[in-house]
C-alpha cells in the first residue's frame, strides 16, 4: 500500500488498521495486551490530550489524538481476534457503524424531517432519544424498560465532572434547581459548589484546571524569584513565602 499517495480523506485509517494488525501479529509486547490492560493507557492519552488543547498546542494536538485514536483501533483489534459467533467479537467497522448510527439517529433534524428552533431543542431532543434507547437497551436486558433520568452517567469519570453532570442531567429532565445543593455531608459544600458554577453557565472541572495551573504558574514564579535572591525554595519560612507570594502577584 502507498504511504504517500492521495486518496478520500479518512484513507489513511485503513492503514492503521493494517499497522495494529502486524503488530498483534509480530510484536511480542502488542501479542499480549487485552482491554484490561490497555485501559489505563486510554486513560491516559486522553488526558495528554486535554492537557494539550488547554496549552493551546494544536500543532501538537494532531499526535495526541492520533495516540487515542490508536488506542481505540487497539480494542477493536483486540476484539476482532474472538472467533466468529462470539458474542463479544467487534471490528473496527462495527466500532464506526455504531456510532454513525448514533450520530444518525440522534441528529433527526439533520438526517431526518424534525424541525428544530434552535440548540436548545437539539439537546432536548437528544436527551429525549437517549432516554428511549436506554429504555430499549433495559428492556432487551430482560427489564421492562423503566430507567432513570441519571442512567448512563459513569461513575468512573473525576468527582467534578460527575457532580456537574449528574446535576445538569437532573435539572434538565426536571429536576428543581434549587434542590441542587449542600445536603449536609461530607462534600456537600463541594458538590453545591459545583452547583454555583454550573448556575452561571461554566464547567466547575474546566474553571477548577485553570484555577489550579494558575496556583502552578504562582508558585514557580516565587520560587523563582527566592532562587533570584539566593534562596532555596524548600527552606523558605512560612512569612517569607507570604513574601514572595505577594511579590510575584505585582509581576
């Protein structure tokens, strides 16, 4: 196959799936990954990539998502291998069929003859359609189709963004705002916290990252400017870091 030559875009893409291929064929370490092992590297290379739009890196963006995009080749490699008839046996063209699909199906104003007034109503209507898939997926499951307005939020994701989540997901299907808030146990204050920001339109994790690279930023600058002194850091008083503190906030 040309490595070089033209083609549709997305081309490339057969490619790396040629690439994982011989891999699992021929390199001992790749043989012998299974999706528990690889999960913490998806994990991983997702927030490599975070890291990277947040840094404003986009030349550098391109890598990173292409290491996501691996990992997400990775599995359906990994699945492909199951014999045929098995349950659990996937390709990397069942992973895109399923979510063209769902795109399709979730975008009735684009691929359908919805008529929408604007992007409220998109989410509305999403939020709609997902409730009746998991419905169907309950039901198939043996259930009678009945589901929560919070079904299908993973409690796997970091505190913030789960707190953030849940709350939008209830308030958007109903759920009264105002009972959103400390409930008075431990992390109560956080979650009503998280609440507060979500009520002024921003996302507590996004605000809570550049609240902390802003810490980050502050203390090496006063280490820096202590080292500019001929001090070292980590023999500072608690004063002279007040010192410093203050000093860097006027730079």
């Amino acid at each position: 196959m040309d490595d070089t030559g033209g083609g549709a875009e997305g081309h490339r893409l057969l490619r790396l799936v040629e690439v994982m291929r011989t891999l699992r064929r021929e390199c001992p370490w790749d043989r012998e990954q299974t999706h528990e092992s690889l999960a913490g590297y998806l994990i991983q290379e997702s927030y490599e990539t975070l890291e990277t739009i947040e840094n404003g890196d986009i030349a550098l963006l391109r890598e990173e998502l292409g290491d996501v995009l691996l990992q997400v080749v990775f599995h359906a490699a990994i699945a492909a291998e199951r014999p045929e008839g098995d349950p659990e046996r996937f390709t990397v063209d069942d992973v895109a069929d399923a979510i063209i699909d769902k795109m399709t199906r979730r975008h009735p104003h684009v691929f359908g003859g919805v008529e929408v007034s604007g992007a409220e109503e998109v989410r509305t209507n999403w939020e709609a359609i997902k409730a009746a898939e998991r419905a169907e997926k309950a039901v198939a499951a043996g259930g009678e189709g009945e589901t929560s307005v919070l079904d299908g939020v993973p409690f796997a994701q970091p505190a913030v963004m789960l707190a953030h989540e849940l709350q939008k997901r209830a308030v958007r299907n109903g759920f009264p705002a105002d009972l959103v808030g400390d409930d008075g146990g431990e992390g109560g204050e956080l979650f009503a916290a998280v609440a507060a920001e979500r009520e002024r339109g921003r996302d507590a994790e996004t605000d809570l990252r550049s609240a902390a690279r802003r810490f980050d930023a502050r203390v090496r600058a006063a280490e820096d400017v202590a080292r500019e002194d001929g001090r070292e850091p980590r023999e500072l008083s608690r004063e002279e870091w007040r010192s410093y503190w203050v000093r860097v906030a006027r730079v």
